[in-house]
C-alpha cells in the first residue's frame, strides 16, 4: 500500500464533507431527539374534529366516577382542541372517589424515563370555574409506585381564564416506563391543555435528550440537513412539514401529523429548534425545502408564487436582522443573532415530478435575487442541470446491497471534474445484507465514502440516512442510531462514520493498494491537524471488504518531518461475523478497537483482518 504523502500532489477535502441528515422517521424527533415526555401533549393528534382520539392519554376510572372529552375551547387558535376532564366522584359525598383518585394520564412514547433525583419541568394551562385540588404526579406504568408529585389547589374561579402553571418536579426513583397522572378526588370540570414534561437537563440547555445529542456531537458533523425526507413532502401537502407553523411559542404551534411515516408530531422540534441543534453541534444546516409537491399532489409552477415566497421568509427567519419581519420572531424566541443557513435543498428526490425543474428555476432566481450567497441543491442529476436549470450542488439518494454499494466506490470516478458538486445526501445499504445494521453493510458503506472522499473535488457533502431509529417504531431498517426511552447504542455504520470525522477540511493523498488475485481492498489517505493537541496525523483507511486476512507492506514517501516512533494507532472495526449487529443487550459486539503501534515507520508490515475496516493514525 503505497502513499504519496507529499503536499505537492495532495487536495483538500471540502470543510463540509461529512454530515449528518436528520428526518422525522422512526419517531427520530418526537419520542426521541426531542426531549419531551409528553405524547400529544395539546390533545390535537385526533384532529380538530370533536369528540376527537386522544391516543396515547387514557382515563383512571370508570364512567361513573369521571368524563373526558374534547372540545374546541382553548385559548390557541392554532391548536384548538382541549380536553375536559368532568370529575363526577367526590370524597365528601356518596359517591366516593376511589383510592388516588380519578384523572388522565400520558405514558410518553412507551413509557416515560425518569431518573432519581432529577428535576422535570412542567408546564400546563388549566382552566375551570370550579375550586380545584389537582394532583400532578409521575409514576410507574401502573400508576402504583409514585415517583415524585405536586398538588395543585385553586379556589373558585381563580382558573376561570385559561393559565399557565409551572413547577419542578424532582422524582425519587428511577423508572423506565414511568407516566404522568393529573389525577383529582374532587367534584369538579377542569379543561387542560398543552400539558408538557421536560427534563431539566437537555443538550445545551436546548431541549434535545443529551445522550442522543451527544453521539451526533461525536461525530464531529460538519453540517446538518433537515427536516427530512419524505417528511418534508408528506403523502398530501395538508400534512406537510410547514416550517413558520413549528416557530414560536411551543404552545402555540400547531402540530401535524406525519403520514408519510405514520404518527403524529407536536413540533416541538421544529425549524427554529434544527438550527438551534446544528449551531450546537458546530455544523452547518442544509434546509431541505418543500417546492409545492407531496407523493401524490404537485402545485403547477403558475400557481407556485406563495410556496416560494414562503421559502424566502424561511430564509429571512434564519438570516434577517431582528428589525425583519421574520427575523424579529427568530429574536423573539431568544436568538437575535442570524444563523448561518448558506444552504438550501429544493424538494426532495422530485426531479421526476412533472413541474418540477419549471419550479425549481422560480425558487432559485427568487432565493439568489435575495440571497446571492446561498448554494442551492437540485433533486435533479448531473446531467439536467444547465445554465437555464442552474444549481450550486445535486442530490444523490443511493439504496443498495452491500456488494453493489462497495462497487460503488467507483461512482464518481467518470464524472467531468467541473460544474455542480454532489451532495450524497442518503446512502444506506439496505435489504437483507443490512439486517438492523450489520457489519457488513457498515463495511460496504465505508468503502463507499472512501470512494467520496477520493472523489471529493466533485463530491461535495454526504450524509447517511436514516440517522435514528426508536426501537418501538422501527418503520425504516437500517438506521445509524438505535434507542429506546431509556437506552441507545450505534449500530456499525454509526461507529464506521467516527472513521471519517476527521476528514472534513483535511488533505487527501494519493494512495494505491498493488495485491495481486484480490480486488477486496479500497484505501485512502488523509492529513489533518488536530486542533486538541496541535498534532498532525496520516490516517491511512483500508476496508477488507474479503474474506481474507491481507499481509500488506505500507509504504509511505513524500513526508516533510517522518513519522513518530511512538504515538500512532491502529483502530480496526470487525466482528466475528459478517452479519454481526449491536443490540440493547450487546450494544458494543461491533465497535471500533484501537490498540498503539509500537515503532511506527514509513514502511511498515500490517495484517488486515477478513471483513474489517482499519485505520492507522500515525503521528507526524
Ligand atoms: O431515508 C428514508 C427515505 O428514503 C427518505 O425519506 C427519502 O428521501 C428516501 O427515499
């Protein structure tokens, strides 16, 4: 394995190549990512239709003890539905209350975490003409063991306009599958509405669960695309992700429903918050656009003016100054300094739909007349973009078996070297050879991105998807990141990308592989500098896609300052076997093992295990 480590003939990866896409999949966002508890939390997942499904909330008692229904009668007008709880059952008369009371409660999404000694945050608005005596617990599945409360009383009519209470609830134990209980013995009618259960302790303050936020911020992801997908389109434009619908004040936003992947979405985790997290995470955000289609409808271009002037204010939340009118809701809502979207996607996977390119050209001479700076991604390949069909970058989705995906490697090396850049923006190995995310679909993948990488002056940014999965709605396999309410783990292509979160900004070296008989090996070879240690590595990557073990001689010339004896590593990704997966009970069988190599030197004897991916990071 030979490399040309010179600077002469090396070329710099772009600064945005390795990112991460996020979609509203698999619950990826509502019951995961997103850190509140609550489920349907403004009683509207039912539709404005009342009586009205208020899944997953249910009812403690009977119907001779309680009544709960739905009426329009809150003080949203964005979300008008309300829930009202007619306690019939009365400690003082005959009709007792029986034991705890009666009420509603929310078991979150498969039940709710709670941790001893944490504090949740609460938050509900009430409203009732009647004196109240409410009390707000958290508890086991079974309502039996109670984890922590807090009574709410209320004289008459002190409730009698709708209004927000908060308080801080700190459990006492831990509960995996806990559920929140508003639960009263009183004779009395209380409306609620926007009832929300926040843990105190989010990523940056932010709102996203810490653990999740924190293995994408593992990943070192250079940018962030969102919200979707298929999700942005949605099966019908009624249920689309609207973006100026999901800012604001949380209570206020609508929600809707996801019907492309199936469930309901409170948007708590909506356009503000996806800026919020890629500013958190040091990545820059990717707006994927809906362009006035969905899977079974498309707006013709006459009639497409308002989805682009739509497009257009979204950017402006995003860019303008808090004395815009859509910058100041950005201000409002605690960030007066603009974030930096420089890039925006115009629909996803549409450049088949009949208007779409007439479209297209309309939303980008809107967006650049406004914003010259942002580079605009077509759905549309290579070969449909044109100086009448202009665009910055082109998405590619690539879906494919394991072998198919490491012959793919080779997929950019044809392409004319001027014009649009790709951004590979969904790669997966999918079907049978991916199970849940197998070894060997992580290994084809590899292979794939070391072929982006050695084809990074026309490839531009690429993303695997999906990102997450909720193990409780698993509506896409495989997926990068796999948790429960509780519990997380990466699957092998998750902790194949920490083998390329130093690539983003680094050089690329020529780099070549001479093995007779055996066509299995892909490499490359990067310098970076590490910003922690001011240390500069050669990281030489080799996916073993064979079932040989391979004796390679690694030869490397053109090195200013030589390589350190001491220092380097060599970490392989592998696995007994091929079809390896993690799982909740073994969430580390396939993860990366690093080990030091002892006198690290310009040429030196490895081994290369059988179906492996290794990297050698040797200090310069
Ligand atoms: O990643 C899952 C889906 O695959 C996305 O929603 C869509 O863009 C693609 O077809």
């Amino acid at each position: 394995l030979s490399v040309d480590a010179s600077t002469q003939n090396a070329q710099m990866i772009p600064g945005n190549m390795f990112g991460i896409f996020f979609e509203e999949i698999n619950h990826a966002g509502a019951g995961g990512l997103w850190a509140e508890l609550v489920s349907n939390r403004g009683f509207e997942a039912g539709g404005s239709n009342t009586p009205s499904n208020i899944d997953p909330w249910l009812i403690i008692g009977d119907e001779s003890s309680i009544i709960v229904a739905t009426d329009r009668s809150s003080c949203f007008a964005g979300n008008p539905v309300a829930l009202r709880m007619e306690v019939l059952c009365d400690a003082t008369r005959t009709n007792a209350c029986p034991s705890g009371g009666v009420g509603i409660y929310n078991p979150g999404y498969w039940g709710m975490n709670i941790e001893r000694a944490k504090i949740y945050k609460v938050s509900m608005y009430i409203r009732s003409s009647d004196s109240v005596e409410l009390k707000v617990s958290l508890t086991s599945s079974d309502g039996l063991q109670q984890l922590a409360s807090h009574t709410i009383m209320a004289d008459q009519d002190d409730f009698a306009e709708w209004t927000k209470v908060e308080f801080d609830l700190q459990s006492s134990e831990t509960n995996t599958n806990s559920r929140l209980q508003l639960t009263s013995s009183k004779s009395s009618i209380i409306w609620f509405d926007q009832v929300s259960l926040m843990p105190s302790d989010t990523y940056m303050g932010h709102g996203f669960r810490k653990d999740l936020a924190s293995m994408l911020a593992d990943l070192k992801p250079r940018f962030l695309k969102f919200p979707g997908g298929n999700y942005v389109m949605g099966n019908y434009l009624s249920n689309a992700f609207r973006w100026s619908e999901t800012v604001g004040p949380w209570e206020e936003r609508p929600g809707h429903f996801n019907d492309v992947w199936g469930y309901w979405t409170d948007d708590g985790l909506g356009f503000f918050e996806f800026l919020q997290l890629a500013e958190d995470l040091g990545a820059c955000p990717v707006w994927v656009v809906n362009d006035g289609a969905s899977t079974y409808e498309e707006i013709p271009s006459a009639t497409i003016a308002a989805f682009v002037k739509d497009v257009v204010d979204g950017i402006e939340f995003a860019r303008g100054d808090n004395q815009t009118a859509w910058g100041s809701v950005r201000a409002a809502m605690g960030h007066p300094e603009p974030f930096p979207l420089y890039y925006v996607s115009i629909g996803n996977q549409e450049c088949s739909k009949r208007y779409y390119k007439e479209k297209y050209v309309k939303f980008y001479s809107a967006i650049k007349a406004s914003y010259p700076d942002i580079k605009i991604i077509s759905s549309c390949d290579r070969s449909a973009i044109s100086e009448v069909n202009p665009a910055d970058l082109y998405d590619v989705h690539v879906y494919t078996s394991s072998g198919d995906m490491f012959s793919k490697t080779r997929m950019f090396d044809s392409t004319v070297r001027n014009g649009p850049k790709a951004i590979v923006s969904e790669y997966a190995v999918t079907g049978n050879d991916a199970g849940r995310g197998t070894l060997i679909a992580a290994l084809a993948e590899a292979a794939f991105l070391i072929g982006l990488e050695r084809n990074s002056d026309v490839v531009e940014m690429a993303s695997c998807a999906p990102l997450f999965v909720n193990d409780n709605d698993r509506s896409w396999n495989p997926d990068a990141i796999v948790f429960n309410s509780w519990q997380y783990y990466g699957c092998p292509n998750y902790w194949m990308l920490h083998f390329f979160k130093d690539s983003s900004g680094a050089m690329l070296h020529p780099s070549t592989v001479q093995l007779s008989n055996y066509d299995q090996l892909v490499t490359s070879a990067i310098t970076w500098k590490n910003p922690q240690d001011g240390n500069t590595y050669l990281k030489i990557k080799v996916v073993n896609f064979g079932n040989k073990a391979v004796s390679l001689n690694i030869s490397v010339t053109g090195l200013e300052t030589g390589i350190q004896r001491f220092g380097s590593l060599k970490t392989v990704l592998t696995s007994g076997w091929l079809r390896d997966e993690n799982s909740f009970q073994q969430p580390d069988k396939v993860v990366p093992v690093a080990s030091p190599i002892t006198n690290a030197r310009e040429q030196m004897g490895v081994v290369l295990d059988s179906y492996s991916l290794t990297s050698f990071d040797l200090l310069l």
